[in-house]
C-alpha cells in the first residue's frame, strides 16, 4: 500500500513538474526591441514624469544622436572603398582641430582640395559634445576628474581643461535657472487656474517636501519643495548648502593677486 502512495505522489510530482517545463519552454524569447522597450507596469512616480509635447512643446528629433565607434577602425574601412566624387582618387580621413571630445574630419584626395566636417553642432564655435558631456555627468554628480577618469577608461580623448569647464558649467547654469524659472512660473499659473475652477479664490494650496543628499544630518546640501495640490507640479524649489567648492579653493590663495581682484 506504502508503495502504491509513493508511486502514484511521484508519477504526480513528475506530471506537474513536466506541466511547468512546457509552458516555459513554449514562451517566445523577447527580441532586443522587447528588451530595451518601455514597460507599462511602471511605478506612479515614473508615470508622471512622462510629460506630454502638447504641454511643453517639445519636439524629438529621432535622427539627432550620438554613438562611440573606433575611428581607425570605421574609416580606414571606409577609405579602401570609397573615392574622390570630382575626381575619382582614393580618399583619406583624418582629424584635426581636436577640443576636448570634439574634433573636424577632414577628408582628403591627391586631385581636390581638403572638406572639413565638424564631428557635431557647434555652440558659439564650441563643439556641443563637451558641452553634454558635462552637463549628464553633472547630472550624475561627477566632476570634471570623474569624467577625465571616464574618458581614459572608455579609450576617449582627454576632456576638456579646468578653466573651460568652469565656463561650460556657468552657461550650464544660467540655461537651467532660466528653465526653472520659467517651469516653475507656469507650473503656478496651472494650479492658480484649477484652484479658481474649485472655488478656492484666496491662493493656492501647496504641500511642502524637504530632502538632503545624505542620510543623518552630515550633509552639506539640502533642497526644499513646495507642490501645487491640483496639478501635483512643483510650484517653488529652494536648494541650501553649507559647502561650497569655489570658495575651499580661493580659500588656498589669499595671498594670491588673483584672489584680491
């Protein structure tokens, strides 16, 4: 009888766990569009962020972008099958007026003049990459020695220097609080208007949110936020800091000429 139960639980267990393999083995593989694409079961915060083009009047250029390739690689193929339009000689390319990430190539034949294409947009004659780069690994929080770090581990041209960082970072500023300002501008309009539609004349209703970027009370910067209760946009944003970095290196050269002007 032992025996009886023993077989008849195992020929059970082997039929479910076979039941399971099936329907695994029988799911589709996703292709690499499925893996990267986006997915719908998000968390509540991200959906918000998903702003309409209708409320910011932004437009996407989906054939702008970027991409990393191996210059020797990619265009000593190119050179062994491509030729001169005008006059028929083989090609060559190479690069010159090289800053920071940003550099001309130049394309050249033995029978025409020398063409001389920027590798991106430029920005008042600077090459828009530096400014990107700086501006996404601020983003992250890394500085200008974390990026020359990136740069040399990625097998990428040295980065822009200190004193051109310095003022990428400054027109990187002044761009975001004009941004800001003017976000945070209609941001109250918005719930001005839908605080009225309510019934609620005398101001608006807000909530308010602190942060710091450290557990504990160590941190050096903190930020506060006030939210609109109808539209849940952030209608003020203050950011405080006990720390500041231009000051801990004029701090080193009082006794500097350059620190007195």
């Amino acid at each position: 009888m032992s025996d009886k139960i023993y077989r008849t639980k195992k020929s059970t267990k082997e039929k479910t766990w076979s039941s399971k393999r099936s329907k695994i083995s029988n799911r589709r593989p996703p292709n690499r569009h499925a893996m990267e694409g986006e997915s719908e079961s998000v968390c509540t915060a991200a959906k918000k962020l998903k702003l309409s083009k209708e409320d910011h009047g932004i437009e996407v250029n989906e054939s702008f972008g970027y991409h990393l390739i191996d210059f020797v690689a990619v265009f000593s193929a190119l050179s062994e099958i491509l030729v001169c339009k005008q006059c028929g000689k083989n090609v060559t390319f190479t690069q010159a007026s090289k800053r920071g990430l940003g550099f001309k190539l130049v394309i050249s034949c033995k029978g025409c003049e020398k063409v001389y294409i920027n590798s991106c947009p430029l920005i008042n004659n600077a090459y828009e990459v530096n400014r990107r780069i700086i501006f996404a690994m601020r983003l992250l929080g890394i500085g200008l020695n974390g990026i020359i770090k990136f740069c040399a581990f990625m097998d990428l041209p040295r980065p822009i220097y200190q004193s051109c960082y310095d003022s990428i970072v400054n027109n990187i500023l002044i761009a975001t609080e004009a941004i800001r300002t003017k976000c945070i501008t209609k941001a109250g309009e918005d719930e001005k208007i839908m605080s009225i539609e309510k019934g609620q004349m005398n101001g608006i209703t807000v909530s308010g949110d602190g942060s710091w970027r450290k557990r504990g009370f160590s941190s050096f910067y903190g930020l506060v936020t006030f939210i609109g209760l109808s539209t849940g946009k952030m209608v003020d944003i203050l950011v405080k800091s006990k720390y500041c970095k231009a000051c801990e290196f004029w701090t080193k050269k009082k006794e500097a000429a350059e620190y007195e002007e």
